[in-house]
C-alpha cells in the first residue's frame, strides 16, 4: 500500500517531467573533452542534450553515492567491530546459547 503511495505521488509526477524535459531538449550538441581544440572529431560527440543532462545527473549521483559510502567507512567498520564485541556475550546470556547447558551456580563442594 505504501509503495503505490510512494509512486502515485512521487515516481509518476517525476517521471512524467523527466519525459517533458526529453522531449524539448531533442535537439543536437556538440560534447567535447578537449577545451583547447573543440573542433577535434576525436575528442567530441554530437548527441541530444537530454541525454547530456541525464547523463550528468547520473554521473552526480553515482559520484555523490560512492563519496557518502566512503565518508561513512569508519562508522560501519565501528559498527562491525562493536558486533563482533557483543556476540560472545549475547551468545552466553540467550536461553539457547551456551549458558543453558551449564549450572547457573556452582554445585555442593565434596
């Protein structure tokens, strides 16, 4: 239910401004890599310009993503290793771990 919410209200609108946007920028450019010489055949490529915008926002947010995931690299192995603090003793204080097979106090002494 929550998800045909979610692309009711937020997927279709989008999507249908993105078709908008694709259809008016039909129209040819010229992309090149070389700033000092752009009539260079080698280093430029004609295309629509919906495509260049798409393009670069797939490129934002490809590069976005993977800065975000780098950043939050010590938070996650923190994480990891705090995990890995805890499962022994989670693993000694649940009903089916280990603990339930042995004596919660030491028996009589001879």
């Amino acid at each position: 239910m929550f998800s045909r919410l979610v692309t009711v209200l937020i997927v279709l609108p989008l999507a249908i401004v993105l078709i908008a946007l694709a259809v008016a920028n039909r129209g040819p450019v010229t992309v090149t890599i070389d700033p000092f010489n752009p009539g260079n055949p080698a280093l430029s490529a004609s295309m629509p310009l919906f495509v260049v915008i798409f393009a670069s926002v797939a490129v934002g947010l490809v590069a976005g993503s993977v800065t975000t995931w780098l950043k939050q690299g010590r938070y996650r192995k923190q994480a990891r290793r705090r995990s890995a603090d805890i499962r022994p003793v989670q693993r000694d204080t649940s009903p089916t771990g280990a603990a339930r097979d042995r004596p919660a106090l030491a028996g009589p002494r001879s």
